[in-house]
C-alpha cells in the first residue's frame, strides 16, 4: 500500500490560535491515506498541548525546537538536523515574520514542495530599521524559496507577499453544522455557567495578547455596562496578558459582570449563549472565530483593522480603532442583535477546504 505523503507544518505552538484551529480542522477532514500532517513548534511552547492526543491518535507527530526569538542559530541547526533525519514530503509554512528561513532550510534539505499560507496582515512587530531590515530579508527569501503561495484573504496575502506575488486563497474553513445544529437552548448553556438570562451577552474568543486588545475591549464594555446595566462579557482564551486583564476588570468593579472562560471544547454552545461578538483587533487576517460567530448568527462588531472579507452574514460592523469606547459601545447595543448567513459563508465549509488542501499538496 502506498504510504501517505507528509507534511511538516512550521507552526511555533499549537494552542487554540485562528492558525492552529484552522489546521486542525483541515486534519481532520483530509484524506489521511493521502496526506500525513506533523507540527514543528518552539519548545518554550511544549506545555501548550491541547491538540497533543488528538495528533498523536490522528497519526501526526510534534516536533519541538528552540524558538528562534532566543536563539535563531540553535534553532538553524535543530531544524536542519530535523529535516535531515526525517523524511518530510513538504513542508507547509504559517510563520508570518521568518517563515522565508523556514522554507529557504527545507529548499536546502531538498524537498520539493514548499508552502507559504499567509493568515494575518501583518506580523505586529513594529517598524523599527532592524525590523524592516530584517523583515524585508525574511520576505524575499520566502518569495525566492516557496513554491506555493496560499492566504486565507486577499488582505492576508498582500500583507505577506506583496501586491506582484499571485497567491490562492483558501478559506478558513469550520464545520459549519456544529454551529448551526445545537440541541441545547441559550437558556441551558446560560444555566451552566452561571449567566444570567436576561443578560445581553457579549463575547470575545482569542489568545490574551496584545493583538486582540483585550484591554480596550473591557473599556468598550465598561461603556456598555453605563448604558446597559444587564450586560454580561465571556471572554474564551488563555494568554501572558490574562492575569493583567483580569486585574483591570476588577479595579473597574467589573468582576460579577465578566466571565474568563479560558480555553473550551464547547465554542459551538458558547457561541449560542451570545447576542453580540466583539473583535477590536489591532490587526486580522481573516479570523476563524469571526466565522465561528456568523456561524452561529450573531451580530459581529469588527475594528476597521480586520479583513472586510470577513463578512459572511447581513448584520456586520466596522469601527475605526481610533473611535473612543463610549462609540464603540454604541455600536455594539445597537439593535438588531440577530444575524443571517449571506452565501459566501458556505464557502467556509472545512470539507470544501481540506479538498482545496489536498490538491495543493498532490498537485
């Protein structure tokens, strides 16, 4: 029987980020008599394991190296070494700032198919001369040595490869149906974690770092709670700033009225206990959890910092991050709290992406 190509994703950690979720989801629904995934992470992250089992049962292996933020020559040397010793049919990049050493060290280990998949706009790294020096060095080394060029929006991939580089979009793919065929009511989930059910529930799903801007997420809600007294915040992630936000929530007497979720199996029924998905990002390519929540029909408050092609549904709003919280909230209780799918979010359907996956891989 002919053996399943492997694909060793450069992913850093493989937590509950948009990226990791996304290629997660494209694992479980490829053909894995065709295809094989494995994860190159950095070993500051080997602790963060939600998705371990479920590779090692699915067939993957994870592969920890020193992060290069520390120690890019041991990590040169580790990653050569890697690839020397296994064998890797292609190798898929999803490291915005650096992926070009990643791809320029699996050129020189010989492997043929090399991926680049742009899932932000920018790598929030400043602007400073050593940056944008060493920026640029890192793009065109990833423009030079890959082969197939992927984004998960239009705005994701300029930001990445610039405006001369073709590239294929590939959706951000979910299972649609687990968002939308939920045989608990909002009142049952409400129940199980102690929301109240008159509540106007506003929620946030991402990583406590500073590119979600948690902390003027909670000004935001401070603005909505003065307006709006029921008003209750799930907020679903883990992060190095969550402790601090948490400490912010509090000095605002906030603390009865805001739920830190931390990381959950259970987005789906989560979603559902929602009226209002909140996302003042510094900066998006095209966020899962975006998609997630048009998925479950909620109004979806965005910053003008995130790709307009996350719209999939009627009742989506921009707001420019210039905007003070007090305009932010009232955008948020703005009427009506409902939404519907427009049809580009079928698009969005994991099974249609995992095939687009599959061909890019075979091809």
């Amino acid at each position: 029987m002919k053996q399943p190509l492997t694909v060793l994703h450069f992913q850093g950690r493989m937590g509950k980020g948009g990226a990791e979720t996304f290629m997660m989801n494209a694992y479980r629904n490829i053909d894995r008599t065709k295809i094989q995934f494995d994860f190159l992470i950095y070993d500051d992250f080997e602790d963060v394991k939600p998705y371990n089992k479920e590779i090692h049962d699915l067939g993957g292996k994870i592969y920890s190296v020193p992060n290069p933020n520390k120690n890019i020559l041991a990590y040169i040397q580790a990653v050569k070494r890697l690839l020397k010793d296994k064998h890797f049919d292609i190798v898929h990049n999803e490291i915005f700032f650096g992926g070009g050493l990643n791809l320029f060290l699996a050129k020189q280990a010989g492997i043929s198919k090399r991926v680049a998949h742009s899932h932000a706009t920018t790598d929030g790294k400043g602007n400073n001369f050593a940056i944008n020096t060493t920026r640029k060095i890192f793009q065109r080394m990833l423009l030079k040595n890959a082969t197939d060029y992927l984004a998960c929006s239009y705005e994701a991939g300029i930001g990445l490869y610039g405006k001369n580089q073709p590239f294929i979009f590939v959706p951000n793919g979910i299972d649609l149906e687990s968002y939308q065929n939920i045989s608990q009511s909002k009142e049952e989930i409400r129940s199980k974690i102690a929301i109240p059910q008159n509540a106007l529930v506003i929620g946030n799903i991402g990583r406590f770092e500073e590119q979600k801007n948690h902390d003027f997420l909670i000004d935001i809600f401070e603005k909505v709670v003065k307006k709006r007294p029921n008003s209750h915040l799930i907020l679903i992630g883990e992060g190095s700033l969550e402790e601090k936000m948490k400490e912010k929530v509090i000095n605002l007497g906030l603390q009865s009225k805001v739920s830190f979720l931390g990381l959950r199996d259970d987005i789906p029924q989560l979603l559902k206990s929602m009226d209002v998905f909140l996302m003042p990002s510094l900066y998006e390519g095209l966020p899962i959890s975006a998609v997630e929540a048009q998925a479950a029909n909620l109004k979806i408050v965005l910053s003008t910092e995130v790709s307009k092609e996350t719209v999939l549904s009627e009742n989506v709003h921009f707001v420019s991050l210039e905007e003070t919280p007090e305009k932010w909230s009232e955008k948020v209780l703005e009427e009506p709290f409902e939404n519907n799918p427009n049809e580009d979010l079928f698009l969005y359907d994991m099974r249609k992406t995992a095939i687009q996956l599959e061909k890019t891989y075979l091809k």
